[in-house]
C-alpha cells in the first residue's frame, strides 16, 4: 500500500506521515506548503508540492507513486477566520475535497481517510458526545467539515471507495519540539504566548454550566490522533467498502481553568488568568465518547494531559529558548 498524505508537512499531518512509516507503509506527501513545512517531511518520503484545487497534479501523483490509499489532511482550519471568509474555506475545504476525490476515483484508489472535526457538534448539549449526537456546525469551518463527510459517504457509495471521517478533539502535544505546532490560535500556545510575555492567561468566560464555570474539552495527543490514523488505514485495507465515522478523544473533559493550572505549574510561571468576556459560538463542553474506535479498531489514547502541555512546551521552547524558565 501506498498511501498520499495531503497536508502532510503539516502539524499534524507530519505527525501522520511519521506513524504511517513507522508502521511499515509507504507514504507520499503532497501538500502547498501555504502552512507545511518542508523540513517536516522524512528522508526518504517523497514531497509532491501542490495543491488539492489542481486535479491534474493530483492525478499525475496518483498514478506516479501507484497511490492505494489517500489520508487527506489538507485543509484550513481557523474557526474565526472561516467567519470573516466563507467562500474562502468553502473552496478550499470542500472544492478541493471534490476535485481529489474526482482523482482518487478515477484512478481507483482503494481507501480515503478524510480529516473531520469535533466541529461538526456545533454546541452538543450531552455529557459525552457520540457519533449519533446530532450535528450543527456553528461556523463555516465546521460546516465545509460537515459537509466534507457526506461528500466523502456519497462517494464511498457510489464508487465502493473504502471511507473513513475521522471527527478530531482538541489535539495538543507533539512527537519531538522540531514537530510542535507552530501555530499560536488554540489554548495552549496561547497561554504560553501571554505566559512569556509576563501577561495574564485570558479565561474566556468563566459564567458556563460547568463545575468551575469555564468552558470543558477534551484533548488529545497527537501521537495518540496518528497512531489512530494508522489503525484506520489498516481497518479500511482488511475490510474494503468500508464506510466509518470515529469520534477522536480520550472521552475526559478537562476545564480551561484547569489547563491554565496544569500549564502554570509545567512551564514555571505560575501566573495566575483572568477572565475575559466569552468567546461567541464556543460551547460549554465538547467531550467525545470514544467507545466506537475502541471497538471498532481497538485503538484508545495513551498519553495524559501531562504529556501534551510538556511535550507542547518543549516544542516552544524549541523555537523560543529565552522562555524556558530556569
Ligand atoms: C479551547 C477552549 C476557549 C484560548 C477549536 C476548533 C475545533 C478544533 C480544535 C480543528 C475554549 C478557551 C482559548 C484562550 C481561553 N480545531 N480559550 N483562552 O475552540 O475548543 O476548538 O480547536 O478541528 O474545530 O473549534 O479550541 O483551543 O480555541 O479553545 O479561554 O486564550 O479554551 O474559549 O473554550 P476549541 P481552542
């Protein structure tokens, strides 16, 4: 098997690449670098730079590297932006999940594993979120995932394509600091941001029904995401026509107080938040049961919170060695 990994030189799509390989399987990278990095992708691993809007390059590395399997990462994913940029995110999200799924079947690639997100809840009023919880994306983002997933069913149906929609938690952590996320719009490399810049945490409200009034989610180590990918990929390879949703977390709500406390207390600061007005669209609690991928292909997490904030901390500090406190 060789599988395309579109956003490969990505967070996490790095992350991906690194466990597929690992784990003995072939891996092309095919990626527009617009947020990549090149340094990202392993000796060894082919890089095709391009973008999935551009179906003639796709079908040329396709066909080149003899492609069975796609794992398609690619995608923008800032909710805020998606507001202020629709159209933008609708084409690059969804156009661009169309035309590599016009290639894929058209050179009749075997498996899709498609890049979905927790998103797609929009505000779920449950204690854990399954697979059945009723799906209504506040923003833009989370509606080009949404609507990535029927695309990604209706062709799995209509071709016998092998499809899974994978449904990310928050994922945090990195494999080494050089494979951190250098990206600074989720809630850890935010408080570390105003950590060393020796300002206060910002809690974004701290008024919602839960039991320290501050918003519950639930993360997940990358390392844990990918090797997920890779049981995924496995499952799509035994067991063609295949058609999978899997909600990807560890199934326990952890409160942005709490993150604040446990980041405090990893990175030496110790300096206490305050609190802010709420975020619009953010919902109280967002935790996944992770009962079906457990069952389904008997993959469960096994890195803790501990894990991803000093793995995430090595990586900042990897870039920024005047914020290791000492
Ligand atoms: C987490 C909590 C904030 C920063 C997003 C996407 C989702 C997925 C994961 C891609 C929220 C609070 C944050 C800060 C804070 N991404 N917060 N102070 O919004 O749960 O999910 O990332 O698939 O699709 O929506 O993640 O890290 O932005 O926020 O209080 O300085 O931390 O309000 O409650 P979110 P986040």
């Amino acid at each position: 098997m060789t599988w395309l990994i579109t956003g490969g030189a990505g967070y996490i799509g790095a992350h991906v690449v690194r466990a597929m390989t690992e784990a003995g399987e072939r891996a092309v990278v095919y990626d527009d670098l617009s947020a990549g990095l090149a340094e990202r992708v392993p000796d060894g691993v082919p890089l095709v730079v391009g973008s999935t809007l551009d179906g003639e390059r796709v079908a040329r590395a396709l066909a080149e590297h003899e492609v069975t399997g796609v794992v398609h990462l690619a995608a923008l994913k800032q909710v805020g932006e998606s507001v202020d940029r629709p159209l933008l995110y609708y084409r690059q999200n969804v156009e661009g999940l169309r035309v590599l799924l016009e290639a894929v079947t058209a050179a009749e690639v075997a498996s899709f594993v498609f890049s979905s997100s927790a998103a797609v809840y929009g505000l779920p009023d449950v204690d854990l979120v399954t697979e059945e919880t009723p799906c209504a994306p506040m923003s833009p983002y989370g509606e080009t995932k949404l609507a990535g997933e029927w695309l990604v069913r209706a062709t799995g149906r209509a071709t016998g394509l092998s499809t899974a929609s994978l449904r990310y938690f928050n994922v945090a952590g990195a494999a080494a600091p050089e494979l951190a996320d250098t990206g600074v719009s989720n809630l850890i490399p935010l408080v570390f941001e105003k950590l060393t810049e020796n300002a206060p945490p910002r809690i974004f409200g701290d008024d919602y029904p839960t039991p320290d009034g501050t918003c519950v989610r639930d993360y997940i180590h990358v390392v844990d995401l990918a090797e997920a990918h890779v049981a995924t990929a496995r499952a799509l390879q035994a067991s063609p026509g295949s058609a999978l949703t899997l909600n990807i977390g560890r199934g326990e709500g952890v409160s942005v107080r709490e993150m604040i406390d446990r980041i405090n207390a990893v990175t030496g600061y110790h300096r206490p938040p305050t609190v802010t007005r709420r975020r619009p669209g953010d919902p109280a609690r967002v935790v996944a049961s992770a009962t079906r991928i457990a069952t389904e292909l008997g993959w469960h997490a096994k890195h803790d919170i501990e894990d991803m904030i000093t793995s995430a901390w090595e990586g900042w500090v990897h870039l920024r060695p005047e914020a290791a406190r000492s």
